[in-house]
C-alpha cells in the first residue's frame, strides 16, 4: 500500500483589543487521493477524511463581561 500524506495549512489573525479572531486553513491542501485498501475491516475513518480536500473559515468575538 502507498503513504498517505497530507498537507494542511491555518492562519490566525486577532484585531488588538477588540476580542475579534479569524482563523482561515485547509486540510488536505494538495488533495491528495487515500490509496485503496482492500481489507477485511475496511478503513479507520477516525485516520482518514474520505472529504478529501476541506476548507474551512472561523470568526469569534470575545465579550468580557
């Protein structure tokens, strides 16, 4: 069976002071393909994204109360 490697990437920006974050990524960035494996157990899904390439964006603001 041939390795499976991924390359994921994330990056964070936080405005000083205000409690506004942004994060922004991608898992899988190259899109790489998981080799076939044919077993009598199948595939481990918790070791493998079978979404292949994911990117995703996230916003928070923080209140101090």
């Amino acid at each position: 069976m041939d390795g499976y490697t991924t390359v994921d990437v994330q990056g964070s920006y936080e405005l000083a002071e205000s409690g506004w974050r942004a994060t922004v990524g991608a898992n899988n960035l190259l899109d790489a393909d998981f080799p076939f494996f044919d077993g009598y157990y199948g595939v481990d899904s918790a070791h493998v994204d079978f979404r292949r390439r994911v990117f995703f964006v996230d916003v928070v603001k923080e209140f101090n109360w």
